[in-house]
C-alpha cells in the first residue's frame, strides 16, 4: 500500500433523485424557445441540458441535449441542430455562460434565416424545473483502493451528482472525483486526466468502467515503478 | 401472498430499492391520507391497491380512504371526465348541484389527518374546501388527459384545483396555467402484474394455438378497443401492402364492445375490411383477459400502436417492457416512450408502418435492439417503482416546500 494513496480526508459518495415540475411554458418555435430561455431559471436549463444523461444513461448513441433535439426532430432544423450539437457543454463553468452561448447559437440562426418553423401540436417544448434530492450513500472510501471498489458499486445517479450537478449544477468548477484525488490523496496529475475527460460522450456507465480502468491504470503504473 | 418491495429487486436492481428505503426513512413521522372514489374497478384504484401496501412497507404511514356517492353523482363526474378529455356539449346546472351535494356529504364522513392529503381526479376534488380547518398540506393527482379541455367543466374545478398546494399530472401536454405548483409524474406498469408478469413458452404456444394463431410465422399486433382513434382498419390497410412478399400474420385483439354503440360499429367495419382473410385474426378479449393479453404480447413478432390519438399509451409500455419491436404513432405520450430508431419506431402514415413491419421483418437483429432498448428503457423510468420513487419525492418535495436542489 502506498501511504500517498491514503487520503487526507475520506471521500463520502452522495447520490440524488430528481423530481419534474412543470413551469407552465411552452415554445411552438425558434422565437418562443429564446424568449423563455433568457426568463427561466437555471434548474431548468440545467435540466434541458443534462437530463438526457440520466434518461437514456443505456443507451448508445447519447441522444444529444434536449434542446437540440427538439429543435432537429420536431422543427426540422437540421443545420441549427448541429450548431447546438457543437456546444461543448464540458468547456463551461457556469449555466449563465452555457445558456448565453445557446442563447447567441439560435439568435444568430434566426437572424440570418428570417423564418419560423411551427412545431406540430402536441410537439412544443416543454419547459421543466428539475428538483434534485440529494443524500449520503453508506459507500466512503479512505484510500484509493476503497474508491474504486464503490465505484464499481454506487448507482448511475451517484455518478451523475459526483461529475455533472457537482461541476455545473453546484458550481464547484470541477468534478468531486478530481477535486478529491488532487486535495486528499495528492494525485494532481491524475485528478487533471480525470477532469479533462468530456463525460458528455460516454453513458454513464461507460463514464463508470473509463474512470474505473484510469484508476486502475495508475494504481498498477505506481505499483510497478516501485518494484 | 402480498407482493413485497424486495420482489423488485431482481427486476430494477438493489440501488433502486435502497434508495426508496433511504427517501422513506426522510418522510419519518409524516402522514399521508390518500383519497379517490372507488376501492375497485380502474386504473387509479390499481395503482393504489399497489402503491399504498409498498408505501406502508417502507415505513411511510398511509391510509387509503374513498369518498361515497350515489349514481348522479358518478354520472355527473363521468360527464366530468369526458368534458375534461375534450368532449364537447354543455351540462346541465343539476349535474353541478349533485357534485356540489355529495361533496357536503363526504366532507361530513370523511375524517381528515393527514399532513399530506393526496387527492386523486374530479371526482373528490372539492374536498379541498377542508383545507382552511388544519394544516395539511394538499395535492392533487390527476391522471386524466386535460390537454383540451371543455372550458365549462374546467372553469367549474380550477378554482378547486387552485386551493391545493400543487397539482400533478401525468404528461407535460395534459398541464394547464395554474396558479399553484405543478409537477409531472409519468404512470407506470406493474412487472408483477398477471398482465406483465413472465409466462412460460407452453403457455404462451397454448394461447396462440386455442384462437388459432400459427407459433411459426410472424405475428404482427395491435391490441386496444376497437375505437377509430386507434386506427384498427389503417392497421389492415398497412399489413395488406406488407402481405404480398413478407409471410405473415395480423392480429387485433380488443375488448368486446357490448355497451358501446360506436365501438360496435368499428368492429364492424374492422370486420369488413378483414374479409375473409384467415391471416387477419380479430379477437374478442375481455378486459380481465389480463394473462391472454400477455400471452398475446410475447407471442408476437412485432406489436403496432397505429393510434390517432392518445393517452399516455400504457400499451405500448407493456409492449416494450416484454422487448418487443414497437411501431407506433408520433401521438401523445408515446413519444416519451419510443425514441424514433432507438427504443421503437415512430411513425405517421399507413405506408410508413408498412415500410416499418417491412424493416423489421427483413432485419430481425435490428429489431431485437429496439426490443432489448425498449424494455430498458421502461425498467428505468416507467415501471412502479419509478411511480414510487416520484410519490415519495412528491412528498418530500411538499413537506419541505423548497425547489432546485433539496439536501435531505
């Protein structure tokens, strides 16, 4: 055992549940779409944007935010879709700056088309506030080895809270699993591998087996330069 | 023997369960009056009958109470529930009355406890005038499509519906503009029940075999009421253009319509298209066939949901949740359900569920994926214990009175 990989302080996983309210809005088109994305508030764009990971967290390809769904599938707006698509979600810090950034990818498209595109009834864009609940699992991990052992164990959502509500949601900047193995185990290089991730690729449980195999990948490597 | 929570376990998995042990443990010392009009017969009554047992297992104290009332008064509210689905005519000022008189009724009988009282549908929906005696918080569920309602029944409830602390609905389309809080719930199906559990082969091939039904060519399904919305003669219409070059079968099993003049009349002309076509298999189920039904589901190739318009679409979760390739109509709450080429197959048109049945006739791993992703898909979102995790935040949400992130 290699004392660094003792941690400072014991990484404790908490997971969250989410809860749909609705807000009463709705969007029939591009123009409707920007007005209500510049009033509503952050759980909601939040919501739009990452729901989709812990809805179709099994399935492969990721169907993309829900934002950009809406706008290829029911307004047939392929060219915006993929514009939408581009946004890296992972390169922001903050939902204002990512709800800017939608914001100016539709307005410039609408500026330059001049046209609206109708969704079909029963087609419109709900807006959705998510409420998230989050609670303590019984897995803590003191040491690098207990961490990837609850990592193999802890639930899709556990995961979810630890790498996407953490990062954004909550605003912490990065994901806990970074922050912890930089600040309580030393491990900067390790935890910056991790943070470079873009875990908008991934379902969640391939994000789980990727960040398990980077885990292992180091412990092994430490191991053997050691011998 | 009662169904218990840990029976789930080897259907969603040990997390799942251990976390609605975890949110129960957080409604500690809350009580939860549950209200609806009938302990038996329909969907909420079910549900419930499912629900509240899981809900007491958990720990969470519940009590299931329901209002009486004599024939006027559920006539006036299944007049109610049609008006509220979008059937049009004016009702008369007595029906209003009636509703109003048993109200008085029920508030006199009903011993009200809970700090959550859950108020299910029209029908005890004015209870709430209750609400100014105590402190319990008050909610109302409905599970009726109010996508377009009739505006002299609407007008008449929302002023009822607004005295509550929150309303939930069952698709974001059903909502209305409401003064108080609204959150969305999506319905469920049982895994457990006769009509999704598992079957034996040999049951199935003994259903297939008793109406006659070949176990060895494919067999294509549509099961719902003979109803236009449904769509049953564009189904026939559809497998004629697919017949020619692909051996095949069509079955459309729906309930005999004994009480319903229109639905008489559909399965009539249903019957008349059909013809004398010994591929086309129309069957008469009644509505308890519930293992028939299964039988039916997993016996099929392929299972078509061609619906005009539509509800949620429970059917088609249970034609998912027994991995099943789904082809149904961009309608209502399917499409929360299927996601086009990913989950099912959607479609608009009686040629394209022609070219859809084609696809996955030709290309059977194809539709195995869409199956294998359909019946994920409804494990992790539209089975009961999903239903519960949402009552259980519900509640939650209710008693702490607080929005975004919620620490417990």
């Amino acid at each position: 055992m290699q004392p660094k990989w003792h941690a400072k302080e014991g990484f404790r996983f908490y997971s969250c549940l989410h809860l749909f309210e609705l807000t009463g809005r709705k969007a029939r088109n591009l123009k409707e779409l920007v007005k209500h994305l510049r009033e509503v508030d952050d759980s909601v764009i939040f919501n739009h944007t990452h729901n989709f990971l812990i809805r179709h967290h099994y399935l492969t390809p990721q169907p993309p935010s829900a934002f950009t769904h809406w706008v290829k599938e029911s307004l047939k707006e392929e060219w915006l879709g993929e514009q939408l698509e581009g946004i890296n979600t992972i390169e922001f810090t903050s939902l204002k700056d990512l709800r800017e950034k939608t914001l100016s990818t539709i307005e410039s498209y609408i500026k330059k088309n001049r046209r609206y595109r109708i969704a079909p009834e029963g087609e419109e864009f709900f807006f959705l506030r998510s409420l998230e609940f989050v609670f303590p699992t019984p897995y803590l991990a003191t040491n690098i080895y207990e961490f990837v052992e609850a990592l193999r164990v802890i639930s899709p959502n556990s995961l979810y809270f630890h790498f996407f509500t953490a990062r954004l949601r909550l605003g912490r900047g990065t994901n806990d699993f970074s922050h912890w193995i930089e600040t309580s185990l030393g491990e900067k290089e390790l935890a910056d591998r991790i943070a470079q991730l873009d875990p908008y690729m991934y379902t969640l449980e391939e994000l789980r087996e990727v960040l398990i195999a980077m885990l292992e990948a180091e412990i092994d490597r430490v191991l053997r330069r050691k011998r | 023997m009662p169904i218990r929570l840990e029976d789930y376990t080897s259907i969603v998995g040990t997390y799942v369960i251990e976390e609605l042990r975890l949110l129960a443990e957080k409604l500690a010392g809350k009580t939860i009056q549950t209200i609806n009009s009938t302990a038996v017969g329909g969907g909420v009554a079910e549900i419930l009958h499912r629900l509240v047992p899981l809900l007491s297992e958990l720990g969470v104290q519940i009590r299931w109470d329901v209002i009486r009332g004599g024939t006027a008064f559920f006539e006036a509210t299944k007049s109610f529930h049609n008006s509220l689905q979008g059937e049009a005519g004016q009702l008369s000022e007595d029906i209003f009355k009636v509703f109003l008189e048993t109200t008085e009724q029920n508030l006199r009988l009903i011993e009200f406890y809970g700090d959550i009282i859950f108020v299910h549908d029209p029908q005890p929906i004015a209870l709430v005038k209750e609400r100014y005696k105590g402190h319990a918080h008050w909610v109302w569920r409905c599970h009726i499509d109010l996508s377009n309602p009739q505006a002299q029944v609407w007008d008449f409830l929302r002023p009822f519906v607004e005295q509550y602390d929150a309303a939930v609905f069952s698709s974001a389309n059903f909502a209305q503009p409401l003064k108080v809080k609204q959150y969305l719930i999506a319905p469920s199906i049982d895994p457990l029940s006769d009509k999704n559990k598992e079957l034996t082969q040999e049951f199935i091939r003994d259903f297939l075999e008793k109406y006659q039904i070949d176990p060895k060519r494919p067999i294509i399904t549509q099961i719902s009421r003979f109803d236009h919305f449904k769509d049953p003669i564009g189904v026939i219409k559809a497998f004629r253009q697919v017949r020619p070059n692909f051996d095949c079968q069509l079955v459309l099993a729906g309930g005999e319509a004994t009480d319903d003049p229109e639905g008489a009349q559909v399965l009539q002309e249903v019957q008349a298209e059909a013809g004398k076509d010994k591929d086309i298999h129309l069957l008469l189920l009644p509505p308890t066939a519930d293992l028939e039904i299964n039988a039916l589901q997993r016996g099929s190739t392929i299972i078509i949901q061609k619906s005009l318009r539509e509800g949620f679409g429970l059917t088609v979760t249970e034609a998912l949740w027994k991995g099943k390739p789904v082809i149904a109509s961009a309608v209502g709450g399917i499409t929360l359900q299927i996601k086009h080429n990913l989950t099912g197959i959607l479609v608009h048109s009686i040629e394209g569920t022609a070219y859809a049945i084609k696809n996955l006739l030709t290309n059977p791993e194809y539709a195995r994926k869409l199956g294998e992703n359909g019946r994920e898909h409804v494990r992790q979102h539209y089975l009961l214990t999903r239903h519960l995790k949402d009552y259980l935040l519900l509640f939650l949400a209710i008693d702490r009175g607080t929005d975004g992130i919620v620490y417990l």
